[in-house]
C-alpha cells in the first residue's frame, strides 16, 4: 500500500492549489480554467478529503455549498449544484449566481465523515436546518408520484453528464456525438426555465426526468446521515423520523428497480427502465440498498473483466457496445464513483475487494497525475488537470490502514 504521509502531502497541495477565498466564504474549484465555480457534490468530496488534514476548511467548504441554498418558490430548499461566486451564470440560468438544478446529495455524509475526525456540534447545528430543508424540497418537489423515488431532470444533476444511460431519456440518436449530446444539455435548461423545473410538466410533455438508483441510493445514505446528525443534536424524533425516510428509499429501490441480479434506473411517466448498463448499480451498495443477496451477485459482476480491467471500475463495461474508454462519462474511471463503490464494498464487508480497489485507484494516480477521469486499460488521464476529487484516494487510503 502507498505511503501515507506521502500522498497526503500530494493530497493536500493539490486542494490547495484549487482553493478560492471568497470572503466571508472559502471553497475548492474542481480544477483550475475549467472548473472556476463551486459544485456541490465535489464539494462534498473535498469536505472528505480535507478532513484528513485540515478540518477548519473541510467544514467551511460544505457551509459555503449551501450558501447559495433557493429561499423562496416552489424550489424553496434546493441546493444548486453550481455557486458561481463571481457571477457568471446569468446567461444559462437566468440567475447569475447559482444554477437552478441540484447534484446527488452527499452533505450529510460529508458532514458525518468530517465529524468523525473533528467532533464540532456547533457546525453540525449550523447546516443541520439546510439539509433539512434539502431532503424535504426533494420529498415536496421530486417525488411526484411518492413512490419515496426522486427524479433528476437534467443529466448534469447525476453528476455522469454524458452517460449512455441517458441518451435515449434524452431523445439523442443511437451513439450520438459529443457535440450532439452537449448541444442538447444545453438545450434542456432553455425548456427547464420555460416549464419553471416542474417535474410532472416536464415529463408530462416527455422531456427527461429519470428516477436513477445510485443518486436515489446516494440520496437513503444522505437521509441515514442526517439521521445521525439529528441524533448528535439530541433531536431524537426527528432522528427516527430520517432514518425511517432512508429504509423507505431503500425499500423503493429494492422493490420497484431491482429485477434480478440487476438494479435499472427508471425514466418518464411508464418508469421503463433504461437497460444500458453502468456502474451505477455497484454505488447501490452505498446506500445499504441491495439485500445481502443482490449484494453478492453485484460483487461477482464487480469482478468480471470489463468492469475490473487493468484500472477499476470502468462508469460503463468495457464490453458494452456504447464503450468508449477516452470518452467523457462513456467507460472512463472516476474516482469519486471508485471512491463510492469502495465505500460500499466496505458497508457490505467485501474490505479485501474494497482495498484492491483503492491500490488500482493509487496505482492510477500514480501512472498518471491528478486527472478528471482516465481509460480504464491504459490508465491515461483525461480532462481538467489538476483535478480535486481525485485526492479522494487519500481517504480510501487512510481508512484501509
Ligand atoms: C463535470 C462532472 C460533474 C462534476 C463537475 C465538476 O461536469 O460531470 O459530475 O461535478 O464536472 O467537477
């Protein structure tokens, strides 16, 4: 295994080096020239990743994350998933500070983790109402058929922008182009501000709204998280209450997307689920969603070659026909869904797999650099360099130690 002390000192130049001060506020960009702004699940990463070694800016980079939370209208509570500090966003969003979608919800996770290595019950009563509102925006706004499911409405809210899974909720052609499936994210936020985010409208006239099994898993291990959070501020009926809400999700997702050996996000008004397959389904385990089970045939698939190449876990098999490992959110590996995976390994006890896992993902680094995603056999790196959440590593490290 890689040599702690090393790779936190690697770890924690490369935040530094992407911090932005923003008085009152301070965040981490997700890289340098491409990533100016803040997003919100990176955020939550970084939160992660600063635990390890600087737990003051760990916890006010989630305080700055909900900075920018909506306070009044039908989206009152959302937390969007961009804060443009210097403005900038005007022309996409209507808005110039903020975007008007959100990104999988990891804030209380963040908040948990930083906790455990710098207990601060001031800073948890601080974001605690924040989360609050969030989880209840997604409940009131997104759950249109409370079914305890909530819908994305825009690819960029799972945070895998231009997986094939969602190219046909998209409407693009079979295998579209780059070029054709970015013109058309873009073109989707035109049609959300028309339809003012509505889910039921949008999906009514057939624009994309998905219920995706790894952001709602992501989403029961955020209501687990909050419940804890609830209990440490010695709220103990509004604890229950949040834990109640993450089986609930849970339940949803064993009973209504789980077929098989497969879990299936769902699209549109019929819930059809989408067949292509990803690694979405292993970031299942995450949110304790799978029965002991499911969970070991997702571990045996885990293992198959074309989703443990030379350089795990690839977001798409490397044997499906829409592969393509030097294509943006099309088979590459990112480490954020590696570090996803490797902590659900451990929460169904797979710790040898977990930490095969997180030596491959250091290996990586190692060959390549702090890169955005990399090509699952050859390890090449791509995209925005030096790239924040790929110090993710160092939390899989230390905690396997
Ligand atoms: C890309 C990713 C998204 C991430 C953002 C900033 O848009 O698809 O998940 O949050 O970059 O790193």
């Amino acid at each position: 295994m890689g040599d702690v002390q090393a790779w936190l000192v690697k770890a924690r130049a490369l935040l530094e080096s992407n911090q932005v001060n923003v008085a009152p506020y301070r965040y981490t960009r997700p890289a340098p020239s491409r990533y100016e702004h803040q997003w919100l699940w990176d955020s939550c990463f970084h939160a992660i990743i600063y635990r390890h070694f600087d737990p003051r800016m760990a916890c006010d980079e989630l305080l700055s994350v909900v900075a920018k939370q909506v306070q009044s209208g039908p989206d009152a509570g959302m937390i969007p998933h961009m804060t443009y500090w210097r403005g900038g966003g005007g022309e996409l969003w209507g808005d110039d500070t903020r975007s008007i979608i959100t990104q999988p919800p990891l804030i209380a996770i963040a908040a948990q983790r930083v906790y455990e290595k710098h207990p601060d019950n001031a800073f948890l009563a601080r974001l605690y109402p924040s989360i609050c509102a969030y989880h209840q925006w997604f409940d009131r706004r997104r759950d249109t058929d409370n079914d305890d499911l909530v819908c994305i409405i825009h690819p960029w809210e799972s945070g895998w922008d231009a997986s094939p899974r969602w190219d046909r909720p998209m409407g693009l052609s079979e295998n579209p182009s780059d070029e054709e499936a970015r013109e058309a994210r873009k073109n989707l936020v035109a049609i959300l501000r028309q339809y003012d985010n509505d889910p039921q409208r949008l999906m009514d006239n057939g624009y994309f709204c998905v219920e995706s099994a790894d952001f709602n898993a992501i989403r029961a291990a955020d209501l687990e998280s909050l419940g804890w959070m609830a209990e440490t501020l010695g709220k103990t009926d509004e604890s229950s209450q949040w834990r109640q809400k993450a089986r609930r999700v849970q339940e949803a997702i064993r009973q209504k997307m789980t077929f098989g050996e497969r879990v299936y996000d769902l699209a549109g008004p019929d819930e059809t689920a989408i067949a292509e397959p990803t690694a979405g389904e292993f970031v299942t385990l995450f949110g304790g969603v799978p029965s002991a089970e499911t969970a070991q045939a997702l571990v045996e698939r885990l293992q198959l070659p074309a989703n443990w190449p030379r350089f795990p876990v690839p977001t798409s098999p490397t044997t499906a026909s829409l592969f393509r490992g030097n294509r943006y959110w099309r088979g590459n590996v990112w480490l954020n869904v590696n570090w996803l995976i490797w902590s659900g390994l451990r929460r169904y006890g797979y710790y040898q797999l977990a930490q095969m896992l997180t030596e491959r993902s250091l290996a990586l680094v190692e060959l390549s650099g702090w890169h955005e995603y990399f090509h699952p056999d050859t390890g090449e790196g791509y995209g925005s360099f030096p790239h924040s959440w790929s110090a993710l590593v160092l939390d899989m490290l230390i905690v396997d130690t």
